[in-house]
C-alpha cells in the first residue's frame, strides 16, 4: 500500500503543480486534492489500529497524515474560495514535521533515500508557507519545484517499489538526484525572479505611459 499511496501523491503533486502554473483551474485541482486525500486517510488509519504495541509502525503511519490533511485542507480552500493563509501556516507546521521524519530516517532507520525526501518535502511545504501565508510572489518557482518533485519524491519512487525495485537502488543515487535538484532550483529560482521583476519592469513602463 506504500507504493501505491506514494506514487499517487506523485499525481497530486503533480495536478497541483499545473494549478500553480496556470494550466489547471483551482477548483477542479480541488476536486483531485479531495479525493486523493480521502483515500490516503483510510491507509494509515487501519494500519496504526491493526499495530498494536509497534510505535514505530504507528510513528511510519503517521506520516501519511502529513499528505492527507495537506491535500483535503487544499481541496476544501480551492473549491469553496477561502483564503489561503490557513494553508500556508499549515504547510509551514509539516515543514517542521517532515524535517523530523528525515532526521529520524538518517538517524534511527539509516535509510538515507527517504532521509533525503522527506527533507525535499520540508523544502516544498516551506515553499507553500512562503506563498500561502507570507503571500510572497513565487507561485511560479513553487509550481516548478512540486512538478520537479512529484517525479522524483514520489511517482519513480512509488513506482519502483510497486515493481520490486526500489531496495536495489542505492543512497548514492538519490544523492546525485539531490544534487541536481539543488542545482536546478537555484537555476529556476534566478530564473523566474528575474521573468518576475521584467514583468513588474514592463508594467511600470505601460503604467507611466497611460494619461492620468
């Protein structure tokens, strides 16, 4: 069920990332945010109360909370028109979470791999804190970064652990996937702000120009 659940994280990601770019209407990325959020509530439920004593299968389950609540509280803000604060002050609490859950994949389970997600995944709800609840301009850099990370944090992984193969691949290769994806984040970060002060450049510029 692991696989499975994150790999359709991978596909909300995704559709969020598109809403963010512009390419899908907020309500309708509402509907999908529901839906996926529904589902992923149900997974980690049976499993912390078919756990027993096991803490550390509780503490696993409880992860997917994180997702879950994330995609229905976005789903419920897009489809009736809310305000995005509560979001964003939200996602700035997962943000925190999900830097312990990393810390503890380093440190108490030494799986590197999911180590390195779930930091990339503090990252990105960093990002929706700074976009939801500081209302910063970087709806544009957020949008590439979750389509980056629907790939890479969720749909290959959930996809190569559905078909056997995830245990063969070794930290050192999602090392080099971080790397890169630092690389290419610093690259779309100059990238858009620089698209974002030429926009704000040839609004003055036709502002100044209109009779007043």
């Amino acid at each position: 069920m692991q696989s499975v659940g994150l790999m359709y994280c991978g596909a909300v990601l995704f559709i969020n990332a598109l809403m963010l770019l512009g390419k899908v209407h907020s309500k309708s990325a509402g509907v999908f945010n529901l839906f996926l959020g529904a589902i992923q509530m149900i997974t980690p439920f049976y499993v912390i109360f078919t756990a027993g004593s096991d803490s550390w299968v509780i503490f696993n389950a409880s992860g997917v909370f994180l997702f879950s609540l994330t995609y229905l509280y976005v789903g419920i803000t897009n489809i009736k028109d809310l305000d995005g604060a509560g979001v964003g002050w939200f996602s700035l609490w997962v943000a925190i979470m999900a830097a312990g859950y990393g810390t503890l994949s380093f440190v108490h389970f030494h799986d590197a791999k999911f180590g390195i997600i779930w930091f990339m995944w503090a990252f990105l709800w960093t990002l929706f804190f700074i976009l939801l609840a500081l209302k910063k301009e970087i709806s544009i850099f957020t949008g590439w970064v979750t389509l980056i990370q629907s790939i890479i944090t969720a749909t290959i992984p959930g996809f190569l652990m559905l078909i056997g193969l995830w245990d063969s691949i070794g930290a050192e290769v999602m090392w080099a996937v971080a790397l890169l994806f630092v690389i290419i984040v610093f690259t779309l970060y100059y990238r858009t702000k620089e698209h974002l002060q030429h926009q704000k450049s040839e609004f003055s510029t036709v502002a100044g120009k209109l009779p007043t």
